[in-house]
C-alpha cells in the first residue's frame, strides 16, 4: 500500500470514529474549533508512528514537508504539539472502538506479557534522574538481564494480535501480582509466560471471573495429560503476544520515550499503541496476516 492512500484509509477510519465521540462525548463545549481538527492531528500522529517517526518534531517536519496539501491548515509545531497531548484521552477511546470494530475485544483467548519501560538506566536512576519520582520505580527484566527504572507495560492481545488492554504498571512487583490488572473484565482463557505461574491465583480467578490462566508447567510438579495437551495448545498464542511486544519495541520504539512529564509520557504511550492496532485493524480489512504491518507502508 502506498502511503498516500495509507493516509487517507487511517483518516477515514480516524474521522468516522470521531463523529461517533463528538456525538456521544460532546467535545469541544467552549470555545472556537481549531483550524487542523482533531481527526487530521490523530491521523497524523497514527500515520507519524507508522512511518518510523516517533518524536513530535519529526512528525511535524515530515507532514509539513511531504504532506502540506493534504493537512494545510497545520498550525505551529507548538499549537500542534500541544493540541496533540490534550487529544490522549481521546485516543484512548479511539483504540477501544477499533478493537471493539474488529470483534477483538470478544475473543476467547487473549493472551498476556508484560514489557520493560526504562526511563533511564539503573545507574543514571539512582544518581541523577528525577523524572516521575512518585510515580517510576526499579525493575528487573529478567529476560533482558536488564535493572532498570522506569515502568512496565502490560500487554493483553487477541488471537489476531490486536492490543486489547494495555495497563501502565509498576516496575518493581512481579508479574504474578500484576495479574489481576491484566485480566481485569476477562473471562476466558489466558496464556501466559512463567511470570504468571502461581497455582493458588490460578485457581483464584478461574473460580471469581472464569478465567483459566495457562503457564508453562514446572518439570518437578506432577501433571495431568489434559494439562500438557491445553499448554501445547495455547503455546502459539502465548509467544505472538511476545511477537507484539518486539513490534512495539523495535517498529515503534515503545522503550525509547524521552519526555520529561507523565501528561506527555502517557500520550506518547497511547498514540503507539493506538498507531500498531490500526495497523492490524487495516491488515484484516484487507485480508492480510494481521502482524504483517510491512506489508501496509514500508517502503
């Protein structure tokens, strides 16, 4: 797909999603409507993500240079930039609608992982970083071999690979004590990594919502072959989540947010993933594999 005709499919989707918020939300009560509206600034951003572009300036520049006949009423870096970050809560909504648009929120198997987050490096952390001091904490990431401070990003994502839930977390817990943030609202089947093996939660959420969280079977714990059948089963769902979480990394550099806020860090968060699930959204519209998000404008 060329990226001219990317553009404009994010923007339809962006608007008619939009006409649905503005009836249902009732925003922008006071005051004159800005020149680029919000469906242009939220198309740009999905579109900027896409494109490998992942600071404001870049997006700005790039649009501007390349795409000005497509958004002319661009105002200023700082007007847009800003108008951007008062537009997260919308965003948030915008990817809710698409997941629910593709059935995805109702699929009986999702699976879950969490993701590092590292502000900066253990050592900086300790010494000089300030950023998010109430909020950020030390973690570990042990298939990293990585202490960092920072946060952690939840992931739980259908059998399609769309992003269904995606909660900001601490980075000291563990990942068991997460789990009932990542399953909030569920009810189905989970897999999930070793992170999440706790026979007692286990069995405490599948009595409380229904929801059968299966994990890696420990080699010294005996087994029922009913069990080593559903893990085999499950096993492909439960490394496509970890294929989401490379995308989120490498494509769109998930891990590398430098801002100095929590108003700006989230934003940045939410446009990500809202820019990957349109991404899948497109895929399947077009009968492509949905993670095969090269195949919509790379080139």
């Amino acid at each position: 797909m060329e990226r001219d005709i990317f553009i404009i499919s994010v923007y339809c989707l962006v608007v008619e999603i939009m006409q649905k918020i503005e009836t249902d939300y009732n925003l922008r009560q006071k005051g004159f409507p800005p020149k680029l509206t919000d469906s242009e600034v939220i198309t740009i951003e999905i579109c900027g993500e896409f494109f490998k572009l992942h600071e404001d300036i870049e997006i700005y520049n790039y649009f501007k240079r390349y795409y000005l006949d497509f958004f002319p009423n661009l105002p200023s870096r700082t007007t847009f930039v800003r108008q951007s970050a008062n537009l997260w809560q919308v965003k948030l909504l915008c990817q809710s609608i698409v997941v629910s648009r593709a059935g995805q929120n109702n699929d009986g198997v999702q699976s879950i992982d969490t993701l590092p987050l590292p502000v900066c490096t253990y050592t900086r952390g300790g010494r000089r970083d300030k950023r998010f001091a109430t909020v950020a904490d030390y973690g570990h990431c042990a298939a990293k071999k990585m202490d960092y401070y920072g946060f952690k990003l939840g992931l739980r994502i259908s059998r399609a690979g769309m992003i269904t839930h995606f909660p900001l977390l601490a980075a000291r817990a563990h990942d068991i004590n997460h789990l009932g943030t990542l399953i909030e609202g569920f009810s189905g089947t989970v897999p999930a990594d070793k992170g999440f093996l706790d026979k007692y939660q286990q069995e405490l959420w599948l009595d409380l919502q229904q929801t059968q969280v299966i994990t890696p079977l420990r080699s010294n714990v005996e087994t029922s072959p009913e069990q080593v059948k559903l893990v085999k089963q499950t096993k492909y769902w439960r490394k496509l989540v970890e294929t989401v979480g490379s995308q989120l990394v490498e494509r769109f550099q998930i891990a590398k947010i430098k801002v100095k806020d929590l108003w700006h860090y989230q934003n940045r968060i939410f446009r990500k993933i809202l820019s990957h699930t349109v991404g899948v959204f497109l895929n399947l519209q077009n009968g492509n594999k949905a993670l095969q998000l090269a195949l919509l404008a790379d080139f």
